[in-house]
C-alpha cells in the first residue's frame, strides 16, 4: 500500500512550495480534484487520513474546489480504470495514495498531459507527476520512547506487512526508540504479507500477546491490533490516525499522517498556475507526520517526554538513525559518530538489533 522502494527518490526530495512558476490567471470555475482509495474509509487508518485530507481541501477552498472519492480500489488494472476514468471526467488533478497505484497513474499520465497527479508513496515523477511521502519512521520513534517508559515485560510486538523499507524504517526506528529509554527491551515482529486484512492482522496481535508482549505497534491498515489490544488488556501504540475509539484504554500513543495542508498546498499551486513536478519526503518539521493522542494510561512526564523529543526531531537536533547501529545478526552497519543519510535510509534492507524476526523475501 504505502511502499518506498527506490533509493533515487531521494535524489530529488524538496518540498514542492518552493518550486515555483509564473503564475497565470486563476480560473473562476471550482477546480476538480479527484482521490483514489486503496481500501474502504474506515473509522481510522491510512485510507481515513487521506479522506481527512480531502476534507481539509474542502474546508480551506470551500466553492473554489470540488472533490470527488473512489475507495476500495485494488492496485493493478483497476486502480488505472478508475484513475481513468477520473481524468475522462475533467478532473485537474488526482491523487493516487497508494504505492501500487504508481505505475498505472503514469500510464493514464501519458495519456493525459494536461491533467496533473499526484503519486503518494509512489517515487516516479513525470511533467505532469509529482511524488510526496512522510518520514513516518520519525513517529515510530518517539512512539517507542512511549513503549519503552510504559513496557512492564520489556517485550513489544510489531505486526507488519510487507519488508520493504519504508516498514524496516518504522521497525529499526520503533526498536531504537524504545532501547533508547530502555536497553533491555526487545521487539518481536510478525509479518501479514497483507496490508488491510483485520483477521490475519488480529490473529498476528493475538499470538504476540501469547509471547510475553505487553505493548504493540503495527504497519497495517485497520484498526484491528488496537481493537485486540483493548480486547487483551494490553498496550498498543496507534498508527496513520487516532484510533482510541477502538482502543480507549489500550492506546498509549499514536503516530498520525496530516495530508490536508499538502493537498490544500497542491490544489491552490494547481489554481495559481505554479504546479511542478517533483518529489517531497516530509516529517514531523513539515508537519506531515506527528505523535500524540495520548491514552489514559500515559503519565504526564513521559508524555512531555515525547513531545520534547518530538520538538527536537522537528529542529533536527535529533538525529534518530545515528551510530553504532548493529543489526540483529550482529553485524555493525554503522559505526559511531555517523548517522544515516537519506540514501542509506531508503535502501534499508535490516532489522536492528533488539528486534527478533527476520527480513521475510
């Protein structure tokens, strides 16, 4: 759903606001921006975020916009009909949240070139193709300092879905935050292979629990390792939204996705003339990603504890891939006194030491 694979997407990450053309006369008529959904809006996750930033775009350019959804859609020859079919029916511009959705939105691209895309996860970029993505791994480690203070079994789980980097990054950065606090904690990690499946995602939460785990993190699509987590008694540290509806005393913390100012910044850039191509791989200082939402269950100086770390990410006065770092296998990948650069961050092909499990082909 969300995958990162190519190192060369770094190459040219900048945010696209600072790219700027001569601007032409604003149209008088609602720009059409259209969105595609790789799963249906649920109460919480990834595909909600999106939806929350749809919203926002509404919200901000009020008649000046109108919107339009398609949720549910399979990567592959169905998200191309649908991306399509989009453009057929004089939308401006499209959105495409999914890492699936890539190559099919530059086909219909091509075919299309007055009509501008943009690629969510994705890292081709053409004339008319941007690409964006969040440094989610930025939240998964402050989100781990939380696991690491509120841990009584110094064991967390981690229910994952596919080992491409983007996941490995979450999963390194959660385990080396929460040793951070706490250096005898371990993370176990189960993988799904799925990205929304809320069975095989509960079963995964059901069978950690059943191995020591008090604390549980996820890269999945549902709410459904929270939900387990309140079922259990457990602690479970939230993911792309707020999900203390379905873990009011379960969630501990959650790492959220804020989409509605970069698609409120792509509309108007769309309006104004000054849209470019290009790629952005924003964080907490972009406001792209956050921590928060804390539960109940969370102490008032752990919880400042996180936002202080989370003010020192956002300055880049924390450097949260720094060495040594040593694999799980126990070979040094980085020594001391260096820290990874944005190139070694996207090929990332390990899992850290303290975490147990392997990197599934």
């Amino acid at each position: 759903m969300y995958k990162n694979l190519a190192v060369t997407f770094v190459a040219a990450c900048f945010f696209l606001s600072a790219v700027q053309a001569q601007p032409t006369k604003p149209s008088t008529e609602p720009v059409k921006a259209g969105f595609v959904y790789v799963s249906p809006i649920t109460d919480a996750g990834w595909t909600k975020q999106h939806d929350e930033g749809r919203k926002a775009v509404e919200r901000a350019l009020g008649s000046q916009v109108k919107t339009t959804f398609v949720a549910d859609v399979a990567e592959g020859a169905d998200a191309e009909r649908v991306i399509r079919d989009l453009a057929q029916q004089g939308h401006q511009i499209i959105f495409t949240p999914s890492f699936g959705y890539m190559e099919p939105t530059l086909r219909v691209a091509k075919d299309f070139p007055n009509v501008k895309f943009e690629s969510v996860t994705g890292f081709k970029t053409a004339p008319n193709v941007a690409a964006s993505n969040a440094r989610y791994y930025e939240g998964r480690y402050l989100a781990g300092i939380a696991a690491g203070r509120m841990t009584q079994t110094n064991v967390a789980g981690y229910v994952a879905g596919f080992p491409i980097p983007e996941v490995l990054q979450g999963i390194n950065a959660f385990t080396l935050g929460m040793r951070s606090v706490n250096p005898q904690a371990t993370v176990k990690v189960v993988w799904l292979n799925a990205w929304f499946d809320p069975p095989k995602e509960r079963e995964a939460a059901m069978a950690l629990f059943n191995q020591d785990v008090d604390v549980i993190a996820f890269h999945t699509g549902s709410t459904a390792v929270m939900s387990a987590a309140q079922e259990r008694g457990k602690m479970a540290v939230a993911y792309h939204s707020d999900m203390r509806k379905a873990g009011p005393d379960a969630q501990i913390i959650a790492v959220t996705h804020q989409w509605g100012d970069y698609y409120t910044a792509r509309v108007k850039a769309l309006q104004n003339g000054s849209w470019k191509p290009g790629s952005v791989w924003g964080g907490v200082k972009d406001g792209m990603i956050r921590v928060g939402d804390f539960g109940p269950k969370v102490p008032k100086p752990v919880q400042d504890e996180v936002l202080a770390k989370q003010k020192l990410v956002g300055a880049g006065k924390l450097q949260l891939f720094a060495g040594p770092i040593t694999d799980n296998e126990g070979k040094l990948v980085l020594p001391a006194g260096q820290q990874l650069s944005d190139e070694q961050i996207l090929a990332m092909n390990y899992l850290v030491a303290g975490v147990v499990g392997k990197v599934s082909r």
